[in-house]
C-alpha cells in the first residue's frame, strides 16, 4: 500500500503542477480576448485565428484542469445527501462511482477521440475557416484531458481503498480535506 500511495502523491503532485500551469491559460485566453477585440473595433483588423485559440485555450483550461478540480475536491457533489452518511460510507459509494462510471467513461472517450486527433495529425488538418488554425492541437486536449481525468480517479481509487484499510486518515487529498467545509 506504501507504493501505491507514493503514486497516488506522485499523481497529484502532477495534477497540482498541471493545474497551477492551467490557470495562466485563463489570463492568456482573456489577455487574447482583449487584444482581439481591441483590434477589431479601434482598427477594423480581426483575425479568425484569435477566435480560434481563445476557444483552444478554453479547451484545454476545461478538460486539463479536471484532474486538479478533482484533487481539490472542487467539482460537484451532491453534499446534501453526502452529509448524512458516514465517512465510510461516502467513500464506499465514492468507490463505486469511480469503478462504474469515470473510469469506463475516460477509457471509451480516450478510445474515441485519439484516432479522430490522429487523423487530423496525419492530414494536417485545418480549421474550416479563413486564417483559421490547425486543428490537431485542440483535439489532442480530448484524450489528454481524459487521460488526466483518469489519472487523477487512480489517485482517488488508491486513497479511498486506503482510507478503507487503515492506511489513511482521510480519504481524499490533504488540500481537499483543508478546503473542505467543517460542520
């Protein structure tokens, strides 16, 4: 169990880089936004390239930091009903839901999307619009997000079966428990 909670830290300590990297994208897509907009109104100059790595970037702040969301314990939760079970309990159904639906979910949608992205890769495939961009970047973020998704649900699985066994005093992360609220 020591190993697996090795990389289970090593994971989100990945998860954590990765999405400390991802919330500049956010000041990078808003920076991009501006100066698209600034040149269109004050000098009738647009570019079909600005709108196209805006909705990139937006991508890849969506499907990138998801495994960091979930580190954090920040994505949505049903905690009306979750505050009436137990630790143990939660962390059962936790497990469940995992097992059942995020990881077949990330491993289909994985599956699905990395030969749509290699087609584009191979043709060179370009956005449909005039000075548009390249599109394989923007579909390479669907199986890598998902795939960070997936690595982030192993964390999750390992911590949780940890906290089952005796090995953890919590079931999530340290910075999830921090944040979490106290009753």
């Amino acid at each position: 169990m020591r190993l697996l909670l090795k990389v289970s830290a090593w994971i989100d300590a990945f998860n954590e880089g990765l999405g400390k990297l991802v919330m500049w994208l956010v000041l990078a897509a808003v920076l991009i936004s501006a100066g698209n907009a600034i040149m269109r109104k004050a000098f009738d100059i647009g570019s079909n390239a600005y709108l196209e790595i805006q909705w990139y970037l937006f991508s890849a702040v969506f499907l990138l930091g998801s495994g960091y969301v979930w580190l954090r314990n920040a994505h949505v939760r049903i905690d009306f009903i979750a505050s009436k079970l137990s630790p143990r309990t939660n962390t059962v159904i936790d497990i469940l839901g995992m097992l059942v639906f995020t990881v077949p979910l990330c491993l289909i949608l994985i599956q699905l999307s990395w030969p749509v992205f290699e087609r584009a890769w191979v043709s060179g495939e370009m956005s449909q619009n005039a000075g548009g961009l390249i599109r394989w970047p923007a579909l390479l973020l669907i199986p890598a997000g998902f795939a960070v998704l997936l690595l982030q649900c192993a964390s999750e699985l390992i911590k949780r079966v940890a906290f089952l066994t005796g090995h953890r005093a919590q079931p999530t992360s340290e910075v999830a428990a921090a944040a979490a609220p106290h009753p």
